[in-house]
C-alpha cells in the first residue's frame, strides 16, 4: 500500500492529499530517510511524521485497504 494511503486509513493524517503534501514537503520520514507519497508501507516500518513542533514516532503492525475508525488504532503501534 502507498504511504500517503496508509497516512489517511490509519487516520494519522485526515485526508489523503494533506498526506501527499506532507510527504513532498518532507515532513514524513520512514526508517529514518525522507519518502515520497508513492512509498510501499510493509510491516515492521517505523514511520515519523512531523506536526509542526510535534513529531509522531509510529511502527506499522498491519495494513488494511479499509478500516472502521474505531479498529484504525490497532494498524500502528505509538513509539
């Protein structure tokens, strides 16, 4: 699955296309290196994103095409 993807269905970020920006800004990192949007998530991938002064530190555990909000939580894990 593309990373912006993972981005929106996870709910780590609430809409695909801010996803996308975030990666071409370079806000989003995996494995410690700057991705673009077309990334292959796989499990195990340690994903940071960075909110303005607040970083996220997450590690992928599942993916999913779909997800009901409240089973979202349960793709990541919160480093």
């Amino acid at each position: 699955m593309r990373l912006d993807k993972y981005l929106k269905v996870s709910r780590l970020i609430k809409r695909r296309t801010v996803a996308n920006d975030a990666c071409d800004s370079e806000r989003v990192s995996v494995n410690g290196r700057p991705v673009r949007a077309s990334y292959p998530v796989k499990i195990g991938d340690v994903i940071e994103v960075r909110f303005g002064e607040r970083t996220l530190k997450v590690e992928v555990v599942s993916i999913a095409e779909t997800v009901r909000k409240e089973d979202a939580g349960a793709m990541y894990k919160e480093l």
